[in-house]
C-alpha cells in the first residue's frame, strides 16, 4: 500500500465552527471576565446537567482531577477496589491521595469490574470501590451498589468513555456517589481539556466548587484544603458550541460501528460487542479481540499491519495498569489475581472511529480483514 495515503488516526476532535467560535470570544473579550465562574462556565454547567439528564454538574479542567477531588469529597481513605483494565488516571487518583488500589479482574462481557469478584478483594480497610464503564459499557451498577451498601463503601465511577449514556432512559451517571467525566481532545465531547464531576446533590455540589477553587467559601473564607481545577471561559464557550453537535456526532459513530459490525461479523477468530438492549450507547470507542490462532496473524502484527499502512488502531487497554511500575508490585497485580483483564488486554485493538470517518476510510480499516 502507498504510504502517502491519508494517515487515519484512531480519533479526531469534534471542533465548533470557528465563525461561531469566534463571536463567543469577542462576548468574552467584552466581558474581559475570563475565568472564575464567568458566564458561559455557568452557563455549560446548566446545558450539560440538562443534556445529561444529571441533577448538578461542576465543571473541571480536565478528566483526572475530578477524580482525584471525589475521593477528597468523600473522604476516602486504606484501600479502594478498582479495575486494572482502564487509563492510567483512574488509579493514578487513587496514589495521589495516598489510598491503596486493589485491583479486581474484569467480565470479559463489558470489560468493567466483575462484580462477582469484588466481595473477596473487600478487608477492613476498604472504604470505596471504583469502577469505569469501559467503552462507554455500562457496568453491572445494580450489583455493584448491593455490594456497596452491604459493605457501607461509596461508590465513585470514572465516567469518562460515558458521555450521554443511558440505560432504559436514565444516565448511567446517575449512578453510586458521584460520576466523573473527561471532555478531553480524544473523547466523543471535548472542551479540548476539560471534564465534570457529577453529583447527586445541592450541598454536595456546593462543596465541589469549594474544593476545585482552593476550598474557597467566599472571599476572606477557605474551608478546605482545595485545589485549582476550574474551567476558564473560552473552554467553556467551545463546549457550548460542541453540544449542540455532540448528538450528530454520536449519529456519525453509529454508523461507523454498524459498518464495521456487518463486515467483521463473519471474520474468524475476530469479535466485538454489539449494541446492548435499552441502552442509548455513545459508541466512544471500536474496541476489537482478536484470537490469533484463529485470525492467523497476532493483535500485534495487525496494529503494526495497519500501521505501516498509515492506519492507526490502538491497544487500549495494553499494558494494564496494574503492570505499570507504580503498581506492579501491590499484591493485587498478579496475572493470577487477573487472568481475565490480562487475556482481553493481549488480544485488544481499537479500530479507528470518529465523527469524521469517510466511507472509503472505513473501507481502508477493513481491507485489512478481507485478504
Ligand atoms: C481520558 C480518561 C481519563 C482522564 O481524563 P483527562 O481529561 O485526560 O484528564 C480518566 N479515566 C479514563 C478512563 C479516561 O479514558
């Protein structure tokens, strides 16, 4: 194949009209308020609660420290029950607040935590579990929650492949203490940098904005030992414009994994997940498993295959975390301990998808599957 052909990257970021991005701007050069709940911050926060059909929302300036701000809310402190099978930034919030993980395997079915695992990882010290809804997958949150309250653990969900999705009508982030979402570059709604932090209710919200602006309860007040995580206003203004085409952006990625779905459905030794009944899902991700007695090539020699042919696949979730140097060592990230994550991490590659794939692009991925 010619490598001069278009290189397809496995994402692409969904941009607001720079006409329309640039008339907000001027509003806020107006303004000259730039950030510190500015306008169009409060204004995101109430379109996003809305479209997410969520009760509050804080916005933040990225996806990991929402994260690592929950666990402050909460006062979670020992051991937390996690999945090893997820970015970095899950457990990473985790050490940054000086809380052991415990690594539980995954259910292959939707490679979020198995619930059925979590009950023997629980000791004395345990005081949350936090699981991730693995390609925007809904976890088992019924089971999940059962075990949360037989134990009294919070619950704090990593939220960020779930923008928009929705199970028999209510967002799965809804879901245990509090939800947390990535509006990064790379995910199906970004704000370039950018997340959120859902919450359940009026105080808790209050407390949230404290905690992201130093712990801050008014001018000369500070309550808490808080952080800076707050979204400033151009952020803010391109993340009102990009809701507005978030749902045909999701539209676009349908079809691309209806497409893929048809033609790789009858492909030896290749499988993926189908669309779950009842759940409005945001298709964030394409993540194929390969078996590579069957397919006669390894996941390896496809991704680099695609590759040299200027086709960038992704092995997310390879290495897991529990491999990293940081955690290698905790007694709970043996390939024993794991076997179902490490199998799913080995065979993983995530094709190509986006709001901008082209048929012929389309094509391009799965010509390497037709040979
Ligand atoms: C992207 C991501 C994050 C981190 O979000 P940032 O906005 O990049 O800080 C956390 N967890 C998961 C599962 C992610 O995919």
């Amino acid at each position: 194949m010619e490598i001069n052909e278009k290189q397809i990257t496995v994402t692409s970021p969904l941009l607001p009209d720079l006409g329309e991005l640039n008339n907000l701007l001027k509003e806020i050069w107006t303004a000259k308020w730039i950030t510190n709940n500015g306008s169009f911050h409060r204004r995101l926060e109430k379109e996003l609660a809305s479209y997410l059909k969520v009760p509050y929302l804080s916005l933040f300036t990225n996806g990991t420290l929402p994260l690592i701000t929950a666990l402050q809310a909460l006062r979670i402190t020992g051991e937390v029950i996690t999945t090893p099978y997820s970015f970095v930034a899950t457990t990473h919030s985790l050490w940054w607040n000086g809380i052991k993980p415990v690594f539980v395997d995954i259910d292959p079915s939707n490679c979020g935590i198995d619930p059925n695992k979590i009950e023997a990882a629980i000791t004395p010290k345990t005081t949350a579990i936090m699981p991730v809804h693995c390609y925007g997958k809904p976890c088992d949150t019924k089971a999940i929650q059962e075990i949360a309250d037989k134990y009294g653990l919070k619950v704090i969900y990593d939220a960020a492949h779930a923008f928009g999705v929705e199970v028999d009508g209510e967002s799965i982030l809804n879901a245990g203490d509090i939800s947390t979402l990535s509006f990064h570059a790379t995910k199906v709604y970004n704000t370039i940098e950018g997340g959120a932090m859902v919450i359940r209710d009026e105080q808790t919200k209050k407390r949230i904005d404290y905690l992201k602006n130093f712990g801050f309860a008014g001018e000369t007040t500070v309550v808490a030992p808080g952080i800076n995580s707050k979204m400033d206003e151009v952020r803010a203004a391109y993340g009102i414009l990009n809701l507005k085409q978030v749902d045909a952006a999701i539209s676009a990625r349908r079809k691309v994994a209806n497409r893929y779905r048809e033609s790789l459905r009858d492909v030896v030794g290749i499988t993926f997940f189908d669309d779950m009944p009842g759940v409005r899902h945001n298709y964030s991700y394409f993540p194929i498993f390969i078996d590579a007695e069957k397919f006669g090539r390894t996941r390896d020699q496809l991704y680099q295959e695609m590759k040299d042919a200027n086709v960038l696949g992704r092995r997310y979730f390879y290495p897991l975390i529990s491999e990293f140097s940081t955690y290698r060592g905790l007694p709970s990230a043996t390939r024993e301990n794991l076997p179902e994550a490490y199998k799913i991490a080995d065979s993983v590659l995530c094709l190509p998808m986006h709001h901008d794939l082209s048929e012929g692009d389309v094509d391009r991925v799965l010509n390497f599957f037709h040979k």
